[in-house]
C-alpha cells in the first residue's frame, strides 16, 4: 500500500463515520420526538452536541485535510469542477454544524432540562433542526456522489 491508498482509505473512513454519524443522530432525534419523552428528548440533544465536537467535526475535518492531501498526491487539482463543488459543499456543511446545529443542541438541551419539551418554542426548534440536519445529510450524500463519480473527469 503506498501512500496514496492509505490516504484514500483515511479520507473514505473519516467520511464514512462523519455521514454514518449524521445519519444515526437523525435516526435518534427522530425517535426521541415521537416518544414525547422529555428527558428522552434531553438526553439526545445533549448527545448530539457532545458528539459534533468529539466525532463529527474530528472526521470532518479528516475529510477535508486529508482530501487536500489526496489533490497534492493524486491526479487532481483544485480546479477540477467535481472538487470545487465538493469543497462548497463541505463548507456549507462545515458552516451549518458549527453555527448552527453545535449551539442549538445546547439550547435545545438546557430548554428540555428546564421542563419546557412541550412548550411550542421546543418543539419549533426541534423540527427547524430536524430539516435542517436532513438538508445537512443530503449534502453529505451529494460531496459522496461527487466523490464517486468525479463528473467531468
């Protein structure tokens, strides 16, 4: 294995837990709002906020550092109209989860702590992050499909 494979292998597995991860926070979300459990609720948005940091973002940024890498090693450049749209993908992604989906986990959290699950200002937050987190997997998905077939190559 030379070093372009194994670089190709970080960057697949990095991606591979950062969409894998996003997809299981979904399917947990979801499950916690049917049940109406508050503490339920809590526990997950909690989670999902200590998971952003701790697994989410390190893969991430794996994904990125290691696909720049891949670019300098391989036979592509930044130019490339695949790369570019993955890279503007990934930024909007990138820009969503620290602006957005990281801070309002927490105040979803401290709200759901605070007994207020039922109230109309919760469950508003919880179903704008909900869509948010799936337009956020559905870039995920669109950076893999580039990453796959390369269009233009």
């Amino acid at each position: 294995m030379d070093r372009y494979e194994f670089l190709k292998f970080v960057h697949i597995l990095a991606a591979a837990i950062w969409i894998g991860g996003v997809l299981m926070m979904q399917a947990f979300s979801l499950r916690a709002v049917r049940t109406r459990d508050q503490a339920q609720m809590a526990t997950v948005a909690a989670s999902i906020g200590e998971l952003s940091k701790k697994i989410m973002l390190p893969a991430s940024l794996t994904v990125v550092v290691v696909g720049f890498l891949l670019i300098w090693d391989g036979p592509w450049t930044l130019g490339m109209e695949w790369v570019w749209m993955s890279l503007t993908l990934y930024a909007v992604s990138f820009v969503l989860g620290i602006g957005y989906f990281e801070p309002e986990g927490r105040r979803i959290a401290a709200l759901l702590e605070g007994g207020g699950g039922d109230s109309s200002e919760v469950q508003a937050r919880i179903t704008r992050s909900l869509r948010l987190s799936h337009l956020d997997l559905l870039l995920l998905i669109s950076i893999l499909f580039l990453m796959v077939t390369k269009p233009g190559v």
